[in-house]
C-alpha cells in the first residue's frame, strides 16, 4: 500500500496564527476565554482548554464570569458581538484571519455605500454569521442556485465569498446572481488556502484508489475536500482520525492519498500515515510467517 499527503494538507496560517496567539496571551493573561473552539478539532480544543484557555459559546457564557481576554477565532465575528465583549469589561484578542477581516472590510465599505451585499456561502456557519454582522446583517445569503435564482432584482450589489468555498460553486452561483442587478461587483474572497488545498486535492484524488479526508465533522473546508475528492474518486473516506476505519478495509487498496482540512494537526496526519505503514508492515510480516509454515 503506498501512501501519498496531499500538498497543502492542514493546519492552515489562520488557523495556525490563532492557535500561537492563544497559547501566548495565556502566557500574560490570567484568565482567558475562546469565543467559540479556536479550531474544529476537539483534540486541539482540549489541549487549549488544559492549558487554562476556557471555551465559552455565546454572550451570555461570558456574563457574570471574572473578565479577562477574549481570543476572536479565525473564523471572525460580527462587529456588534465585539462592542458587547467590550462593553462587559473583557479584553479583545483578535485573532480573525486577515483573509476573513478583509471580506469584513470590503462587506463595510460597500453597504455604505449603498449596495446590497450577496455572501455565497452557508448561512449558519459562524464565518458567514460574522461577516453579515459588518454589514449590520443586511446581506442576502446564498448557497445553492436556487438560491440565487430566486432573488429578487436589485440595483446595485456586492458578492463575496465565504472564504473556504468551493471555487467552481462560488463562480456558479455569482454568475446567476450578477444577472439579478444594473451593476454587480464581484469580489472573489476565498482564501489561497482553501484554493491552493482544493486543487491539490483534485489531482491528487485522481490518481489513488482511495481517498482518506481528515478533519472534523463541523468543519466546512474538510467537507468540501471531501466532496472534491469524490468527483474523482469512488472510494473517499471523511474520518476525524485514522482509528476510524478498519485498516483491514484499506488494505484492498494500492494508492491511498490523504488530506486534511485547515483545522487538522500535522500529528493527526502522521499518526494516519505512521498507522498505515506499520500495518504494511505486519502484513508482511504475516505474510513471511505463513509462507515459513507452509515450508
Ligand atoms: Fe484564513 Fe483561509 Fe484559514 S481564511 S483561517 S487561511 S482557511
């Protein structure tokens, strides 16, 4: 069985300045709080939380708590949730992706100008709930052609993106919406890193016999590495870690490539690869041994 890591595979720079940026406000801070779990991996989450870095879901977590920092994860928030921290006494670390900051940017800008704001993407997901609140969550939110179809015409829009989109969808759905307005402006706002792993994924997708995605269930960009993968491949396997699957079940395969979403650690991809090797190895060890009983 020969295995093959994707480029591009986990842990991306947001995700990653994040994590660093906890770990060292918790240096200085005496007490600091996550605004939601910093990634989407329930082993980076509890390694934070033994560090002392407490998740909390929502405003009211935060009421009658003792103040201290408040780490804003990658994924961003609205800006009216910020003032309220604030105004509870709580220190900001802001650690939302710059790629993220700059959709909020752009969202900002053009409402007050007075176009309405078309965000592609999945409406619950906290990025997107983020970005409407920098547009006092006026924006219309899309994520299927029909979707797009059904709104309504308009004079003057701004589409972005959520950051982690699929680019062949984002480019789908903002050519039905661009026909919805006299004047359109079209900001393709998913991140190199999402793009560079998207494309990594298809060719590599393309040439083993099985796929393994690593990443969290809720995680978004895993999902959609995986449903890269399966427009290429028919075997794709979308686990949170390697111990998921029987090795047995892998074993009938020659090539097996591996991804792993943004919010994935390296060592979640090791430990698959480490896991897979070494039961080579004791194939073949069982293989040497029954051949000599044979004998
Ligand atoms: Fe940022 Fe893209 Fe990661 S927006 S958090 S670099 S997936």
């Amino acid at each position: 069985m020969e295995v093959i890591i994707s480029k591009n595979a986990g842990f991306c720079f947001g995700v990653e300045r994040a994590i660093n940026t906890a770990l060292k406000t918790i240096e200085n801070e005496e007490i600091v709080y996550s605004y939601g779990p910093l990634v989407h991996n329930q082993q980076v989450v509890d390694y934070l939380e033994d560090k002392g870095i407490i998740t909390v879901d929502s405003i009211e977590g935060l009421m009658g708590k003792d103040t201290g920092a408040v780490i804003i994860r990658s994924h961003g928030l609205p800006k009216h949730t910020i003032e309220e921290i604030e105004k509870l006494g709580f220190k900001i670390v802001d650690c939302t992706c710059p790629f993220v900051k700059s959709v909020h940017n752009k969202v900002s800008e053009y409402s007050s100008k007075g176009y309405n704001i078309i965000i592609v993407g999945d409406k619950d997901h906290p990025e997107v709930i983020g970005i409407n609140g920098w547009c006092d969550n006026q924006a219309y939110i899309v994520n299927t052609i029909e979707d797009a179809k059904n709104l309504d015409f308009m004079d003057k829009i701004c589409i972005v993106s959520q950051t982690t989109n699929n680019i062949d969808k984002f480019t789908e759905i903002s050519k039905i919406v661009e026909e919805k307005a006299n004047e359109a402006i079209i900001f393709n706002t998913i991140c190199n890193a999402t793009r560079l792993r998207q494309e990594s994924v298809a060719e590599l997708a393309k040439q083993v016999d099985a796929m393994i995605v690593l990443g969290g269930n809720n995680s978004s960009n895993t999902k959609k590495l995986a449903d890269i993968s399966r427009i290429y491949n028919d075997n794709v396997y979308l686990l949170e870690s390697i111990s998921e699957i029987s090795l047995q079940e892998l074993n009938k395969f020659n090539k097996i490539g591996i991804t792993a979403g943004a919010s994935t650690p390296d060592w979640i991809i090791k430990e698959a690869v480490r896991v897979m090797e070494n039961f080579n190895k004791d194939e073949m060890m069982e293989a040497i041994d029954s051949s000599f009983k044979r004998i």
